[in-house]
C-alpha cells in the first residue's frame, strides 16, 4: 500500500509571498494515496528535514513529495533525508514551487492552482516510482597511458608520484614523442633535450611505471574501474632486457642507408639501429625491412658483435593482456602532408622544408649536426622564407588542409627565425603571415622581439607561389599592407605545416568507444568544465589528442588528465547512478535500434534462453544495457519500436501518469 | 493568463541540464511567464516520446513544447540531434491529425538563457491562444472529467 | 646633397623606431588628414621600415598631415607616426634649394609675441 508524505515549503516568504501553501497542503491532504500533508517554514534546514523523519516513522511513509525549490537545488538534500528517515533515496520527488510558481507568477490564486496541479503530478510520478539501489563496482588501481611524448610522461608521472601503477604504450621504439626532435622551445629558447631527458630517464627508473616501447593497444573491453586491453608487442628481433644499448650493432651494420624516421627521412640509419642518442629505452631495434638476415637469411653480423647476446631473429609479435581502472589518451599531434600544395614546390625543390624538418637541421644531434645548410648543395641560405598557416584555416571544401587554427605555428615561426639570426645575424628572414597569434604568457613579447630587436620582417600577405627554376627559389607574394605583389629570391623555403591528430588515433577511438569530431581529434566530455574527460566514463585526454597545443598547455592537460585519473583510482569501489535504461528481454527484438543512438555504446545483445509456454526452450537475442557505462540519456527508450527499453527515475509510465495530472 | 475567458493548457518538456536550468533561471531572475505553462523534467529533450506529446494532446492539452540543449551543447553529447529528428517527424504526423502545427514547439534554450525561456513561453501561450482549444484528439471521458471538476 | 635617404637617418632624426610596428592600423584609424594622404599613416610607417623612402619624399601627405599627434597617443605600442612623417617633411624640405632662412636674418624677424622656440625649429627645419 503506498503511503506517501506531501511537504510544503514556505521558503521564508520566497513561495509564500505567491502561493498560499495552506491551500496547497488542504488540496493535496485530499489526494489518493497522501496520509500526511503538512508546511514547513524552509524544508532544507535541519528542522524541516527532522520533520520529514518523524512523519516517516509516525505515518509509514513509503514516498515523500517535497513541494519547493528547484531539484537541481535540494534533491540531494531531500533524497539523504528520506534514506536517514530508512526510505529508499529514490522514492522521492520534488514539485518546483519556486522558480517555475512563486518567483515567476505574481497573482496568488494562479500561482496557488499551479503549484497546486504541480504538487500533484509530482505525487502521480511518485506513485510509480520503484525502489533503486546505485551498483557498486570495484576499482583496478592502474593506469593505462597510450602515447609516449610529453603528455603521457607527464600523466604518467603524476599518477605514479601518487602511489598507483602505470603502464605507457608507445607505438614507436623511444618514448619522448615530437619534443625529443625538437631544438629549442618557445618562449625562453630552452633546449628541448634538456629539459626533456631528465623527464624520460626518471620515468624509465620509476618503479611504478612499465613502459611498453614498440607496443600498440590491440583491442580494449570493459569499462570504467575495469578495462581489459590487449598489448600488441612488436618483434623488435632484440631481447629488451639483454642490450645494453651500446650502440656496437649499428656501428657494425652493413646496411648504413636507410631513411632515418626520426631525423624525417634528412639523414640515414642502419637497419638495427637505436632511434636516438637519449632513447629511452636505450635498446636497439631491427627494421626488418632492410635487415638482410630477415629479408635473405645473409647476415647475422649484429648477432656476431653483440656481446650481451641480445639479437633474435625469431622474435615475434607478443600480445600481452593487463587489467586498467582508468585509460588516458596521448596521442598528440602530427604535421600534415604538404605535398598536395603544389604552389609551394615542396615535392619538387629540396630547398623548401617543413618547420619540423628545419627543426632537425638546427638541432645539434641532427643530420647536419646543427649547422643551417640548404639540402640542395650545402651552402648556407642568406634569405629565408617562412610561410604561415600551410594548411591551416581552409574551408571544409578544401581537401588538403584544415579548419581549424594549428595554434603553435606563429611561435614556433617566431622561435625558428630568432634562432637563425641568433646563429647568423646576417640572414635575410621573411616571414608571410594572415595573423600572428600569440596568445600566451610571453608569447607575444617573444615574437615582437622577433620583429624588433632581431630584424625579422613580417609582412602581412600570404605567398602564392614559390617557384623553383634551376635551383633558384622565386618567392611570389602580396604585401597587403603596401597593396602590391612583391618577389624575392630565396636560398630556403619553411613551410608552417598545419597539425592534425595522431594517424593511430581513429582506430584507436573506436577501440576505445571515445567520440572524435569531424577533424579528428577527441572529444571532450564538456568543452569547458570538463576539457580532460571524454564522454566515455573512464577514459582521459591527455596533451594534444584533443586540439593542436603547445608543451605548456600540454603539460597542464596531462597533470589535469593525472588528476582526474588519481580521483578515479583512490576509490575502492565504485557507485554508478541506478537511473539508467533497462531492457524487457520479454519485448524486446534484438534488433540493435537502441545501440545505434547510444551516445555511450553502454547496450550490448547477448544470446539468452527463453522457456516458453510449449516447455519448449528458445534462444532469442536481447538487449542487455550495462548500467556501468550508461549515464540514462533515455535516447534508447524513445528508439525503441518495441517499447522495451524504459528509464529507471524516468519510467514511461512516470512521466505519462505526470502529462495527465497536468492535463486533467 | 486567458484570453476570451479561455484558458490553454500547455505542457513544456525540459531536458535537466539546460532548459530546467535555464527555466531556473527565468524564476531566479523573476522573468514573468503565463502560469498556464507546466513543466516536466526530462532527463534529455530526447527522452521526449511522441507518444507522450499525443497523450498531453489527448489528455486536453493544447500546446506542447519542447525544450533542449542549443545543438551541440547537449549534455549526452548527441541528444538533441535524435530530438530535431523525430520531431521533425512528428510535426508532418501532426499535420496529418489535424493538429496545427503550431500547437508544438520545439526550440533550444540553454541554461543562461532564463529570459529566453519566459519569453518563449509567453510568444508560444499567445500562438496557442490565437488557435483556441485543442479539439482534435480531445478524449470525451478526459473532457468530461474536467467539466466536473 | 645625398639623394638617398637611409631608414636609419629617419630612425635617428625622428628618434622612434618603425619596427615596433604591428599593423594594427590604429594611426590611420585615428588620422583626420587620411583621405588627403597617398600614403596613410601605417603604410608610411611600413614604408619607412622597408627603406622604401624615396616616394614619401616626393609625396603631398607630408604637407597634409597636421601634426595633431593623433596618431602617436594613439599609437599601442608606442611607434609614433607623426615624427616619422615630420622626420620625412623635414629632409623634404632641406633638399630643396637653399636656405630659405639664414641666420644673420633671424633677429630682424624677431617679433616679441613669437615664441623663441618657433624660431630655433623654423631655422632647423629650414636650413641644410
């Protein structure tokens, strides 16, 4: 028999002063199912909750209707109320009074009908209302970072400096990411190495931290507090563990001319090689691509000279299976293919290089040891031309570029010509611009500074052509603020290539069950208030995966992402809201038209068996919703042709029976 | 408010996040609306069934609206879309019922948008009003009920 | 008589540098003499800083600007416009023929209302 409790607050004279809550209280002490009806001077204080309590004792409440502010206010104040009077939290519902009655309507005998009509669509929507219990869950207490650059140390780091395990997944053989190739950084001219190999070498020595190098996330499965991801390993053909990174291999390698990846294809390797001087790990790795033993069986000299025996040509790929409570993302960023611009020559002339390629050639422990040559012919370029936004700020139409701002351009433009001028006060530098954009702590001095003190002329205009005949560059372009086309002759050409989203990082979103937007990059669970969650429960953004930033943004989103992740970790157990959808196996179909609009992939179909009238037993295809990951949207209910999804809080019946206490 | 002594009924779904909010927010800011207009807390403007307007519809009411997130705001990131979709279905049912169309309305109001709901409410209870009662639809025994009271 | 004027000779006289320059516009959004002008305030600037000099020489805006100095409390990073044109007015006018004031001339010219500033700058500007 249900029993139900109206209490109406006066809120002072906030309701009161509009609705004449005795005629509420008369009204409502008459409806089916209230044996108590009673006012309060402010439900929310400790008295009015204290009368809740005894009324529940004293009548045998089953439910408890609260007449009041908003629910978005005091629902959690009055759900913890009914549990201490021993109700279910849940069978409890709230009439908006306030904002949506007293506040907004002034004529007492309106606002009185109305909150009148609203106190009993709240009592017919408690009338239904069933008894919910949150699940509880337990927690894995280790972190999955994926990605092994600056974000994922970061998150890495600060997850393992509060006591919990972490493992990193690096697809490449070093972990260090886009930094590690990087000379100097915006704005204080650091040395990227330096500041990041202290970062990398503590990491390797955290015991708390495994790094997984030469490793990708094969498939993942569960959800928040319980993922279960499978590692693929890759054949490195040398045992981690053994090589001692001395380097003897390379040295001795027959195959000396190989593209090297890290220096982009500018300088050459061996096919075993170590990707880089500060590699972490320092271990070295067999392309076997060109290794001649794994291509013809000739060889083995690598074999031969190492002394700690770590060379096997018959490694294969391992899968390793590790359980996570929380999985950050931190796949950054790449530059974009500017080979579709033909106006800039980059294909045809060896003289127009990428900012990230140009990066290498001014880092010391890169292809040409630091010195600023033109890969043509070796000599160093007296007049150099950066070109901004390469791709960056197209229309949607545009196949070859973006839409969006790549945000670290106009600084690394501005890093990159202070840097040449530093080394070679007497180049020429140019640099074509739509806008600068420098919006950072010091940002914008540093590029004045570019501009004043170290004599970089800026010129508002965008270049149309760069032509490349016999080796001469011909830089053709509009100077808006002089409203001419001008032309100038130049040794080398740097292409501001926009960024775009890690190339792994479609296949792994959908692993994940993490949304992407339409450029690719991961979304958040609210752009602002929650920028370092995705939608998905359990899953993090890390750095750069989300949008183009620069190291510092970078580093703050990792440590946020780390900080999320320590929250999730440090519970024991899990409660998930019990107001999720449910479905009646008895109607429904299988025929997946709720899973297609879930925002959160929370339904999945299993194969169940059903007894039926005949004694017969018959396997049917149902929905079964995981109330883990579903956070009752209702989108599913509504898809439903069935009619056998519904919402627990938000039943079908619930709001039908609240509609026709309205309209009655 | 009436008009001519006629008094509509108007039901307003309202997705928890935003338009309850914004709805909030009208209160808090005293922005006056019609008192005719009720709403109920949805948890998403697409938890909104069709079958649940036609019900309001049937039950005697005589405008509906609904309410959510701007696109691309919603809290369960693609609520909204499902919401302009089937609406936009249910206006062409609607037509074909009888029902002006313009007795619903679907329309996006965010939560800093308190005096974007009043207003709307009060435009839409005027729209409602110019249409009269809801004949169509109308159930005899919900009708009569209300005669009695 | 040089005919080529340097960027840094006008730097030097106008004791402001072009190269702070943002091309933001503001100068010529504040100009009241910028549809008299060939060249408005921040193409003057711009000019100036790529040593492109010779047409601003031979140009009327540097008669048109009225020196109210608009353009330099304007000015967000402290360029100050009008005193690269007036620099560029004065080697102008320096090139023409002669002294047009000489200074034996000066006392006769005195006037007791006259400001004695007046005439040290005319003399400045007037003479090579």
């Amino acid at each position: 028999m249900k029993r139900i409790g109206v209490f109406v607050c006066s809120c002072g004279s906030n309701i009161e002063g509009a609705v004449d809550v005795c005629k509420v209280v008369e009204a409502m002490s008459k409806e089916p199912y209230v044996v108590y009806a009673a006012n309060c001077k402010y439900m929310c204080s400790s008295s009015g909750q204290e009368l809740i309590g005894k009324a529940a004792a004293e009548y045998e409440l089953t439910g408890i209707a609260v007449c009041s502010c908003s629910p978005r206010m005091h629902e959690a104040t009055f759900r913890k109320a009914a549990a201490s009077a021993g109700l279910n939290p849940y069978k409890v519902e709230i009439a908006n009074i306030r904002e949506q009655c007293s506040w907004v309507h002034k004529d007492t005998a309106e606002a009185t009908g109305k909150a009148i009509t609203l106190a009993k669509a709240a009592v017919s929507k408690l009338c239904r209302d069933e008894e919910l219990y949150p699940q509880s869950f337990p927690v894995t207490k280790r972190a999955l970072v994926i990605g092994g650059g600056i974000a994922g140390i970061q998150t890495a780091e600060d997850i393992s400096n509060a006591g919990y395990k972490v493992d990193i997944v690096e697809k490449k053989p070093s972990i260090g990411g886009k930094m590690a190739m990087l000379d100097k950084t915006f704005p204080t001219l650091d040395c990227s190495a330096c500041i990041l190999t202290p970062k990398t070498v503590d990491i390797s020595h955290n015991e708390n931290v495994r790094i997984f190098s030469y490793s990708e996330v094969e498939s993942v499965s569960g959800y928040v507090g319980n993922f279960t991801v499978k590692i693929r390993r890759k054949a490195r053909y040398v045992k981690e563990d053994l090589c001692t990174g001395c380097g003897l291999c390379a040295e001795k390698c027959p195959t000396k001319n190989v593209p090297n990846e890290f220096d982009l294809g500018l300088g050459s390797r061996s096919a075993i090689y170590i990707p880089f001087a500060q590699a972490v790990p320092k271990v070295a790795v067999i392309d076997p691509d060109s290794c001649r033993m794994l291509k013809d069986g000739k060889c083995g000299l690598c074999s031969r000279v190492c002394g700690a025996k770590a060379i096997d040509y018959s490694q294969k790929d391992e899968i390793t299976e590790e359980k996570y409570g929380a999985i950050a993302v931190a796949t950054g960023i790449d530059p974009i293919d500017v080979t579709p611009f033909d106006e800039y020559s980059y294909k045809n002339s060896k003289d127009v290089i990428t900012a990230l390629e140009l990066e290498r050639i001014l880092n010391a422990a890169g292809p040409t040891n630091g010195r600023l040559v033109r890969l043509s012919d070796g000599i160093r370029p007296k007049t150099v031309v950066f070109i901004s936004c390469v791709g960056s700020r197209c229309t949607e139409e545009d196949e070859r570029g973006k839409t969006y701002c790549s945000k670290i351009c106009c600084m690394y433009t501005a890093k990159q010509a202070i840097l040449i001028k530093e080394k070679y006060p007497d180049t020429d530098i140019y640099v074509f611009y739509i806008d600068v954009r420098a919006p950072g702590k010091n940002f914008d001095e540093f590029y004045r500074r570019a501009a004043e003190k170290y004599g970089v002329k800026y010129i508002k205009g965008m270049v149309g052509k760069v032509c490349d005949e016999n080796g001469v560059l011909t830089v053709k372009a509009a100077d808006l603020i002089n409203n001419e086309q001008m032309m100038i002759g130049a040794d080398l050409v740097v292409l501001a290539a926009a960024v775009e989203p890690d190339k792994t990082a479609k296949a792994l979103a959908s692993k994940l069950n993490a949304s992407i937007d339409g450029n690719g990059f991961f979304n958040e669970a609210h752009p602002k208030l929650r920028p370092v969650e995705s939608p998905t429960a359990g899953v993090y953004l890390s750095g750069a995966c989300s949008g183009p930033k620069d190291i510092p943004e970078t580093v703050a989103q990792a440590s946020a992402a780390a900080a999320k992740i320590i929250g999730l970790l440090s519970k024991n157990t899990l409660e998930s809201d019990p107001c999720t959808a449910h479905a009646d196996e008895l109607k429904c179909s299988g025929c997946s038209l709720c899973a297609n609009v879930c925002p959160y992939n929370a339904i999945t179909y299993i194969e169940k068996e059903f007894r039926m009238p005949d004694k017969t037993v018959k396997i049917r295809r149902v929905a079964s919703v995981n109330a883990a990951v579903c956070r009752g949207c209702g989108a599913c209910t509504v898809a439903c042709n069935n009619g056998a999804m519904d919402l627990h809080g938000f039943s079908r019946e619930q709001i039908l029976a609240e509609v026709d206490s309205i309209c009655s | 408010m009436q008009l001519n002594g006629y008094k509509p009924k108007i039901v307003a779904f309202c997705c928890n996040w935003c338009s309850y909010a914004g709805a909030d927010l009208a209160g808090s800011s005293r922005f006056t609306y019609p008192d005719n207009v009720k709403i109920i807390r949805v948890p998403c403007s697409c938890r909104v069934d069709p079958v649940f307007i036609l019900r309001a519809f049937g039950g005697g009411a005589d405008g509906v609206m609904i309410c959510g997130c701007h696109p691309g705001d919603c809290h369960y990131t693609s609520g909204n879309y499902h919401t302009r979709r089937r609406m936009k279905l249910l206006f062409s049912m609607l037509d074909y019922l009888g029902i002006e169309k313009e007795r619903m309305k679907l329309i996006w109001i965010s939560a800093s948008e308190g005096e974007k709901f009043a207003s709307a409410a009060t435009d839409f209870m005027n729209t409602v009003a110019r249409l009269g009662e809801n004949r169509r639809l109308g159930d005899l025994r919900c009708k009569s009920k209300t005669e009695q009271n | 008589m040089k005919n080529i004027v340097s960027r840094e000779e006008i730097i030097e006289m106008s004791g402001t540098d072009p190269a702070k320059c943002m091309k933001c516009g503001k100068c010529s959004a504040s100009c009241p003499a910028y549809d008299e002008m060939e060249y408005p305030p921040h193409r003057f600037v711009y000019m100036i800083d790529q040593g492109n000099i010779g047409p601003l020489l031979e140009c009327v805006g540097i008669y048109r600007c009225l020196s109210c100095y608009a353009c330099v409390d304007r000015c967000p990073r402290g360029v100050e416009p009008a005193k690269l044109i007036e620099a560029v007015r004065v080697i102008a006018e320096r090139k023409k023929e002669g002294n047009r004031i000489k200074a034996g001339e000066l006392f006769e010219k005195a006037d007791a209302d006259m400001p004695s500033q007046a005439f040290s700058a005319a003399f400045r500007k007037y003479t090579k």
